[in-house]
C-alpha cells in the first residue's frame, strides 16, 4: 500500500501563542542533559481506531514478555531447545544469569514495558521493545502542558497519566529511583517526575545508582546491565531482589533485554511453543507489529537449503544485495554499550554498498559475544506537522515520519495494564533512523475526532 499525501494540518487557535507557552513551561533545570528538539503548538493526532489499538496493545506486550521468560528459563531448564537460551546467553556473566533465575524474582519481567513503533501506511512497526525507557519524566511533562493548553485536547493517558501509572507499579511506601552516570542525561527528566509523584505512595527519590545503598525500598532501575562493573551496589540489588526482599524492576533479567526475541519470534522450530504460550491468534496479531527477523551468524545451511525469507545460504552473501535488496536493518541486540539508541544501527538502503558489506562482517565477527539481528526495514508513513522556528518567530510545517513511544505500566497491586501517556517523536522525512534528534519535532499524542 502506498503512502497518503501528507496532510496540512488546521491552524486552530494561537498557534505562536501555544508554542511560546510550551518553551515557557520547561523546568528550569531542564528535562534532557544537552538535548533540544522543536517546538511545537500541537499534539500529534491518532485516530480513534489508531487509540484503541494500542491499549489493546499493553496487555498482549505483557504476555508476550512473560511468555519469552519462560521460553528462556524453559531452555535453560532443558525442557525447549539449548540453542535458545545460547543465543540469549552470549556475553553475559554467570552471576548475572543466576541471579535473573533466583526465586524471588521468578516469572517477574519489567513494570514499565515501551515498544518503539513506526508509524506505517498500514498501522504499526515495533522495531524493538524497551525495559529501561528514557523518556518517562518528558512526555508526562508533555501530557500536562498540552492538556492545559487546550481543556478539549483528548491527551492519551491524560494529563497525570504518566506520574499515576509510573506510581502503581510499586508497592505503597515509594521507591528509589537509581540512576548511573552513563544514563546521567536523563537524570533531570526522571527528578522531574519524582517530584510529581503523589505523595500518598511516597517518598520518592531520585539517587546515583554507583554510590547507593539498599535500604529495603523498591528500586526502579535506570541503568544498563552492561555497566553492572561500575555499580557499586549491585550485588546487593541482586541478592536483595533473589530473596524477595525488594522489587527492582526492570529486574536483572538479560535475556529480556535482547533485540534477538524478534527474531525468535519468526523461528519455525518454536512456532508451536509461541502458539500454545500466547495463543495463535496473538501471535498472528503480534507478527503484525513484529517485522521479519533473524538472528545473524556465521553458520552455513547445507547446499540444499537457504536461511527462510532470505533465500540465501549464509549471512555473508548480503555483503552483495544490491540497494534494493537491502532494505534491511543491522542492529546490535545487547547487554553492550553500542546496543542502546541507535549506536550499531545501520539501515542498508542508506549506506554504500562498501559500508554495508563492513557491517555485516561486524555482525558476523560479533556473534559469540554481541550477537546482531537483521530486521527487515518498513518505511514510516509520511505526515505534516506544525513547529515554532524560534529564529524567525514563525510557524512553520514540517514533512516527516513519526516514531510513537506508549508507556505501558503494570501495577503492582493487581497486575494490570495501563497506558500512561505517548510520545510521538516526527523526524525530518529524509531521516531513515527516526530518533531523538534536535531537527525532530517531541509532542504527547491526543485522540482525534
């Protein structure tokens, strides 16, 4: 199906008005280290059906996250293939591992579940799943200036959607929200929302994750796993956890946070076991979402066979896809300093054939210690949006493709789901990674109509 044009939006209101209140309303601090984006007087509209869609999408996420939990420990325990827990093994230390097995957090997987979904012509593309999401503080500061700049604005979650939903996936007593150095930059954002956290599930606060001390309170964890060697406390966080003796969400599972899953997902050999876990009919609906996948390695077929959807014998043969072949994504899956953002991204129909074929000799290379998945890449649709050019003091629109970032919280009193707010982040249209980027436009998402 082919992109609509892009539609100009409607000017309703004081469009210079709005944005100036917006730029007015950050917090003094800030809510990104160094960080800017464009201005804008308007949220991002979804359609009604576009809205339902993705509350429906929480609860079937949570399933899915547990179900690949169980398909991981299922491995490890020897009852489902060795090879899945090997993939998802790779890189990680033996510590860390047994301590995502302990009792105590058996079956636990992350509170805070955020897909990344690219807007297409025909719905939604999850390009990967998040458990440790920046962002949190922005667009629950985002829900609440829109929603006072216009009463009638539908904000998704509503305006406070994000603090309550952020609040109920702890225990009543608080928590401490631990951030580390190498996440340092969206410190503010998170002190930002600590202080709009109601006080009757308090205290919260907000602590250098390198230097603290357990002191029995819940823990939201706000680093990555790779920097475990710098966090003087986390052996402690781990025992702490492995005992029952605290929550710490997103909890120290790694195999949760692989990139890999979306291409296990698409794995013949597990198509029964996905079934029977999640039902057929959600797995049809995730494959959906869910773009074809594979995990990259060294391995050959046998003469006769090729790699499914691929139709080639070896991952090396893609050093020689031709630019219309490579719409393709090399990403790195993680628990490695280059797995988060877009840092080992690299999208083949926007890079030299010669840059394309180092990339995946990277991602071969990689395979025993940070294994790669190769993603098949589909376009975001095209859309208009407005934004306030602050040099000029003008309204200006800009053509785009928008990547939605909905925050999904699962509370910790009945297990439910909420959507607390999304964020709609439209990059420049000629932009193939669509990211946080200073050309980008940052907007909460209404529901039109």
């Amino acid at each position: 199906m082919s992109s609509p044009p892009p539609e100009a939006p409607r000017p309703t209101g004081d469009w210079n008005r709005k944005a100036e209140r917006v730029r007015a309303a950050l917090p003094e601090r800030g809510l990104f280290a160094e960080k800017e984006w464009r201005v804008s007087p308007e949220p991002f509209v979804l359609s009604a059906a576009e809205a339902r869609r993705l509350e429906a999408l929480g609860p079937l996420l949570l399933r899915y996250q547990r179900a690949c939990d169980l398909l991981y420990r299922r491995s490890r325990g020897g009852s489902l293939a060795p090879w899945l827990a090997a993939y998802l093994d790779r890189g990680k230390p033996d510590r860390l591992l047994d301590a995502g097995l302990a009792r105590g957090v058996l079956g636990e997987t992350a509170r805070v579940i955020r897909p990344d979904l690219i807007l297409t012509p025909d719905g939604f593309c999850a390009t990967e799943l998040d458990s440790v999401p920046g962002g949190m503080g922005l667009t629950a500061w985002l829900g609440e200036v829109y929603a006072s700049l216009d009463p009638a604005h539908r904000i998704v979650g509503g305006p406070h959607g994000m603090a309550e939903g952020f609040a109920s996936i702890f225990p009543s007593g608080g928590a401490d929200l631990l951030v580390s150095r190498e996440s340092a930059g969206y410190r503010p954002e998170m002190e930002w929302l600590a202080d709009r956290l109601p006080a009757s599930g308090g205290p919260w606060g907000v602590a250098d994750a390198e230097s603290y001390a357990v002191a029995g309170r819940s823990v939201y964890r706000f680093f990555e796993l790779f920097d475990l060697p710098n966090i003087g406390s986390a052996d402690s966080l781990m025992d702490a956890a492995a005992r029952g003796e605290i929550q710490v969400t997103a909890p120290f599972k790694p195999w949760l946070e692989e990139k890999l899953w979306s291409a296990l997902f698409w794995s013949l050999p597990l198509r029964a076991t996905w079934h029977r876990e999640l039902r057929e009919s959600n797995w049809r609906r995730l494959g959906e979402i869910f773009p074809r996948s594979w995990v990259v390695e060294p391995t050959e077929v046998p003469h006769h066979a090729a790699l499914p959807g691929l139709e080639i014998g070896s991952f090396a043969e893609l050093k020689s896809f031709s630019q219309s072949e490579r719409g393709l994504v090399l990403k790195m899956s993680g628990f490695h300093e280059r797995a988060w953002g877009s840092r080992s991204v690299t999208v083949g129909q926007d890079v030299p054939q010669a840059e394309w074929a180092a990339a995946v000799d990277e991602a071969l290379a990689s395979f025993e210690t940070a294994p790669y998945v190769l993603q098949r890449f589909r376009p975001g649709r095209l859309v208009s949006h407005p934004w306030w050019n602050e040099e000029t003091g003008r309204i200006e629109t800009m053509e785009g493709r928008v990547r939605l970032c909905p925050y999904y919280f699962v509370s910790a009193a009945d297990g439910s789901v909420r959507l607390g707010g999304v964020l709609a982040t439209i990059c420049p249209a000629d932009k193939k990674i669509l990211h946080g980027m200073r050309e980008a436009i940052l907007v909460p998402c209404r529901i039109g109509g």
